[in-house]
C-alpha cells in the first residue's frame, strides 16, 4: 500500500490505473503518443503536377554590422583606451546547382540576406552572417533582363554563383588609433548588402530559366505517344492517358546500354500549330529543344497523313529558331501496331527517303532496338564533338599566353 502511495505520487492516475489493472496485459508506447498538432497537408493533383521552370528573382545582400564607439572603463581605469570592436560581414546570395532540386517553384522571389552583427566593446568583433545557398535545378541559366544575354551557366551538382554580394563590416574606434589621434570617437557604418532587382530603374537584373539537357528529345504532336515511348526505353515514369496534352512538363529518362553508358532523353511536351507564337505555351517548351543534341520527330501513325505531320513540326522549329534545323534528325512513326499490310513499312520508308526513319510501336515495344542503336551513334559523336571541341580551346588559351 505504501509502494501505491508513492508511485502514485509521480505518475497520472490513468497510468496508475492500468499498472495496477493486470500483470499479464501489456501497453505499447503508441497508446501515449500524442497525434501531431498541424497534420501535413497534401498535396493535391494540380500542386503536383506544377512545374516552374522560368523566375524573375529580387535580390539583397546583407548588411555589414557597424562598428562600436567603446573605452575601456574598469575600477583602476577610468580613463582606458579605445576598445570598440568591427562588425561582422553580411551574407552572400549564392545560387547553388543541386541534383535533387526538380523547378524553381519553392525559390521565392524576393531573397535577402543576413546582416551582420554589431561590433561590441572590449574590442568584441561582430559575427560574420552565413551565407545564403539557394539551391536551384541543374542546367540552369542566369540571364540579364532587357538584354538576355547569360551571365552564368550552372549545369554540374555544386556550381555556385554569387548574385549578390553582403557589406562588409564597419570598423569599430579601436581600428582609428594612430599616433596622432589615441582616443577617437568614430566608428564605420557597416557596408549595404548589393542590391540586384528586377525594377526598371535598376541596372542590373537577373532571370533564372532552367532548360532540360539530353542527348535527344521527343518532338510531336499532343497524344503520339512520345511519354509512352520514353516509358517503354528508359526508367522514367511519365504520365500516360489516352487524352492530348498527357504531359505538361519536360521529362528526362536515362536509356542504359550493355556497356553500362547512360544516354538521357527528353519527353517535350506536346506542340500545337502556331508554337512558334506561344500559342499553347509553345515558347515554354520550344526552348528545351534548344538544349538537344538531336531531334527525334515521333509521328502518329493512326492520324492524318505522316509528311503533313513532319512538315508542320519542322515548320514550327524552323520560325521558332533556324539553328534547329541544323541539328541531326530522325523521323519515329509510332503505333504501328495498327497496320494490317506489310507492304505499308516499305511505302512509308520510301516517302522519307533522305532521312532516318524507324517504324515502332512504343506501346508493344516492337522495333525499338534500331531506334536505340541510332541514338547510341548519336550520342557518341555528341561526345566526340565535346571532345574536340575543349581540346581546341585548350591549345588555343595556350597559344594565347
């Protein structure tokens, strides 16, 4: 009774209650865990489907902390020397690559940086602020508005840019001795953080825009089966319905060969007559073509004829920008499963003549292996030409100094 009393005295009647019910039934900790107070909330359909890949981005430095106007006072000092401490520097903004980062739609707009602590007396420095990392998707460009040109590309985990720059700390009394003056009274304001804003009375201004980098991307138009294809060859899980404009982003799946090289490839969501205008938000997805090594044209079989197809594709790359028809090319009619004569395979070759043309169904998954070989070749002349290329500029900077 006595051991009762005691015990009772620390815990709540309720506990008391099942210890002393029976020995022989047992409690998991769960039934004194308490449910969270904010549940998370989820994530509804359209929030997951929201892919940003374009920000216009305020930015501020912080501020450097002040100096400290101090003297040293102590019981047999009373008239001590100059002892007031610098302040610390203000953040950087630096723009960080990251992997794991998908858009930019958790990157605020307005972005401002710690400022520096105050300089304290007994010649006390302020604590330097930490600098701001802002993580964003890889291949990203930073681009000056009004001109467009591309301050800085980061394209591999780990690249940083500055964009704005912290003030640095102001000097404290202490830092002003000399010969000539042994007790000043003034001390430095910290140094304003750099202002980078998207205002017109600004000079300079930044525009993050992220475009997807592949060896070759799927052009066509909505519902041809691009998201399946890219499905059927790689690891990528696109959506696919049987409804146009499935896809809404741009998706990249890695195509893996027997040699263990890892090709990527880009599902572009799908094109509408008029692209080049932005009807359909066109600009937002002709740009990722531009990041291209090669262009895949996947026709759809089941629609109306095939060259009326490729043509209004190339016409809608041709105004959008003329370089892209540079690029190599390869013409994919998917959903040949539908075909009931075997003559058609070799009437449809014969149309494109003077290009590559593959005969697939994505959906079945037959034929896709001179598909990939071509895309193979593709991707090892990308590498041989990237090569050359660092090799030229390598003998040229050596040549320069």
């Amino acid at each position: 009774m006595l051991i009762s009393k005691r015990i009772n005295l620390f815990l709540p009647s309720f506990f008391f209650q099942k210890l002393c019910a029976s020995t022989s039934t047992s409690y998991s900790a769960a039934e004194f865990t308490k449910k969270p107070i904010f549940p998370k909330k989820k994530t509804s359909e359209t929030e997951a489907q929201r892919f940003v890949d374009f920000k216009r981005i305020r930015c501020k430095g912080g501020n450097g902390g002040n100096g400290m106007v101090s003297f040293y006072r102590a019981a047999g000092t009373p008239f001590g020397g100059p002892d007031g401490g610098n302040g610390g520097n203000g953040s950087h903004i630096i723009l960080q690559a990251d992997s794991h980062v998908r858009d930019f739609s958790r990157i605020s707009n307005i972005i401002k940086g710690k400022n520096g602590v105050f300089g304290a007396a007994e010649c006390c420095h302020g604590k330097n602020a930490e600098h701001l990392y802002v993580k964003v998707p890889l291949n990203t460009l930073i681009k000056q508005i009004g001109t467009g040109e591309v301050i800085h590309e980061l394209f591999k985990p780990g690249e940083i840019f500055i964009a704005a720059r912290g003030g640095a700390g102001g000097h404290g009394n202490h830092f002003y001795v000399s010969n000539e003056v042994r007790k000043p009274i003034k001390a430095e304001v910290g140094g304003i953080g750099e202002v980078v804003e998207y205002d017109l009375e600004m000079r300079v201004e930044y525009d993050l825009e992220m475009r997807v980098m592949a060896t070759a991307g799927f052009v066509g138009f909505p519902n041809a089966g691009k998201s399946t294809l890219l499905r059927a060859i790689s690891r990528a899980k696109p959506k696919v319905a049987a409804y146009p404009f499935t896809t809404l982003q741009p998706h990249v799946g890695m195509v893996h060969y027997d040699d263990f090289e890892q090709v990527p490839v880009a599902d572009i969501p799908g094109l509408i007559d008029g692209a080049h205008k932005n009807v359909g938000l066109g600009f937002s997805f002709l740009k990722h073509i531009q990041r291209c090594h090669c262009i895949f044209y996947v026709l759809d079989y089941s629609l109306k004829s095939l060259q009326e197809q490729l043509e209004a594709l190339m016409t809608e790359l041709r105004l959008y920008d003329e370089k892209l028809m540079e690029k190599p090319s390869a013409i994919v009619v998917n959903k040949m499963d539908l075909s009931k004569n075997s003559e058609e395979s070799k009437e449809i070759k014969k149309m494109f003549n003077n290009s590559e043309v593959f005969l697939i169904s994505a959906k079945q998954k037959i034929d896709l292996e001179p598909m990939l070989i071509y895309l193979r070749q593709q991707h090892d002349n990308y590498l041989e030409e990237q090569k050359n290329r660092i090799e030229k500029e390598q003998d040229d900077y050596v040549l320069r100094f």
